[in-house]
C-alpha cells in the first residue's frame, strides 16, 4: 500500500482513468466491472474501492504527466517521456 492521499475524485479524473486504459469497454474489463458502471463514473467519480486497487496496481493512471496547451490529448508513451 502506499502512504499517498487518494486523488480528488473528479470526472477529469474519470475520464483520464478510463483512456489510459484503453476505453470505457477495456476499463470494465479491467475492474470486473460492466462497461455501464465504468460510465457512470464519468459523472459520479470512480469509487473509493476502485481508486484503492488502482493505486496499488496502476499508480500511473493517477498521475498523468502534465499536458501543456497545444499538446496531443494523448497519454505520453515511455518513448516520449526517455525523448526518443
């Protein structure tokens, strides 16, 4: 477990949640979970239970590298964050 504060549970971060695992379709499946649960989110924020277990398994989707304006709304790769 890690001693950091849960994220604010905002539908941002619903949403960045969501795409770094590859959709609404490819999140349920990672939480075990129904595409509709995963949809709600977007409005109602991811529940605690889930933001736990993310923390543990994929801390990364809970800080996101920062996206400056003009930037692709994209995740940056590992090939963009080495500069390559």
């Amino acid at each position: 477990m890690s001693d950091q504060p849960e994220p604010k549970n905002e539908p941002d971060l619903a949403k960045s949640v969501i795409a770094g695992l590859g959709g609404t379709c490819r999140a349920a499946a990672f939480f075990e979970v129904r595409p509709g649960s995963v949809s709600e989110w977007l409005t109602k924020g991811i529940p605690k239970a889930r933001l736990r277990h993310l923390r543990d398994v994929r801390p990364d989707l809970l800080n996101p590298p920062i996206v400056c304006a003009g930037d692709s709304a994209q995740p940056a790769s590992e090939t963009d964050l080495r500069g390559g």
